[in-house]
C-alpha cells in the first residue's frame, strides 16, 4: 500500500510533550540497553496507538518493518523519496509495499531534483552535501513526524562511532517526539540472517559491497576492512545525513 500518512489514528488526541517525555524516560528505564528488538515493540505497542507511531526505512532491508508489523500491523513506513535512489532501492521498496502488511508513505521534498538545480544550481549534493540532506531529507521527515508521537528507525551501534551509544528509547527533541530504535545492539550479519530466515525483501546492494545504502550520486562501494558507512559522502568530511544528530 501507499498513501499520503495518517495525523495519529482516529478519534486519538496527541499527547503533549511532557507526557511523552516522561513516557521515554519510563521506557528507557524499563528495557535498559539491550532488550530484545521483540520486547522494545511490544513496549511500544502497549502504549501506543497504530496511527500515533511510524516507521523509517531507508529500504536496505525489511527487517524493521516486518518486526513493527508483527505487533503493530498497518503501521506507516516512511520512506523518503529524495529523488535520487537507486533502481534497486525503489524496487526493495515496492517490494515491501507489496508484501508487507503496512502502509508505506512516500516522503517528498518541497522541489523535485529539477527545480532544485534550478534555483541553487545543478547537482547540490555534489556542491553542498549537507545542504542537499537538509532540504531532501531532514526538512521533509520533519514535517511529516509532526503527526506522530513515536518513530522507529533502524540505527545500530555497530554502524558508526558516531551510533555506538544509540539507545533503545529516548526522547528526539529536534523532532518532537520518542525516537525508537529495536535493532541497535544487532549486528549486520544478524541482519542479513534475520532477512533470510523470514524470506524479507533485501536490496540486492547490499551484497554488492553497499552495507549502508544512500542516494545514488552520493554512495560507493566500500571494501572489505572499511567502516561500513565508508562509502557514504566519500572524500568529504560529513558522516551523517543529519536524521540521526
């Protein structure tokens, strides 16, 4: 499925900040560092509603998406089209649109890639990366969390120095509401072996020396012994796309 997401599920107020605040503080306290990916999502599950949370996938893999559905079936999965995926990105995510039950939403920014080189100039991503990032992707995930008191994402620790103390549950202040990441203590290869064992939708990139999958102009191969996210913005300085800082 596809559709445009849901402003909290019907009849269900969003509650304020201080609530979920204290709601992050009890869940952290509650599921400690490792908990099972299973437990984070039932947790999540008892305390709120299908249409108050949401799901990121960068469409690398499943995995995410199939443990929320599991317990919180027909949950919208963000997926932010920025313009420049890869073919095989778009087919991974047509893919779990087709075989999954939930509802993926397509996250657009304000401009296509052809009116954006048209008023900052041609290719931007190459000019100013982090400026690319920040109109194609933070600006528009931003805006479309505002209906949501929870969001999932698939961070793991293993990924980067810069996620190695990502928790289970806490509080995103830039965004506004609990941030949630199941799978953090998971390794790739747990991720691969999870994707294999339930028959989930893979890119197939990932097997092709791309463990960590971004826009196309901006994504190369990484090879054996380099961080994983090596090949992201190669030969600059800028690590992150700026969702996760």
């Amino acid at each position: 499925m596809s559709g445009p997401g849901r402003q909290t599920a019907p009849g269900l107020a969003r509650r304020g900040h201080a609530e979920l605040k204290a709601l992050a503080v009890s869940g952290a306290a509650e599921l400690g560092w490792d908990a099972a990916a299973e437990d984070v999502i039932a947790w999540v599950a008892r305390n709120f509603a299908v249409g108050a949370v949401a799901v990121a996938c960068s469409m690398a893999d499943a995995v995410l998406p199939a443990l929320v559905a599991d317990q919180l079936p027909d949950v919208d999965v963000l997926f932010l089209e920025t313009g420049y995926h890869f073919p095989e990105t778009h087919a991974t995510r047509n893919e779990v649109a087709a075989g999954l039950r939930v509802n993926v939403v397509d996250v657009l920014p304000e401009q296509t890639v052809a009116e954006q080189d048209s008023l900052l100039g041609k290719d931007l991503f190459a000019s100013d990366p982090g400026r690319c990032c920040a109109l194609r992707k933070v600006a528009p995930l931003r805006k479309s969390l505002s209906g949501y008191e929870l969001w999932f994402t698939g961070v793991r620790r293993e990924e980067a120095p810069t996620r190695i103390n990502t928790p289970l549950v806490s509080w995103d202040e830039a965004n506004g509401l609990l941030k949630v990441n199941p799978i953090a203590s998971w390794t790739f290869d747990a991720v691969v072996q999870y994707s294999e064992d339930n028959l989930l939708p893979v890119n197939p990139l990932l097997s092709q020396g791309y463990p960590s999958i971004g826009c196309l102009p901006c994504t190369r191969k990484v090879v054996p012994g380099e961080d994983p996210r090596a090949g992201r913005w190669a030969g600059t300085s800028k690590t992150e796309c700026g969702l996760h800082v």
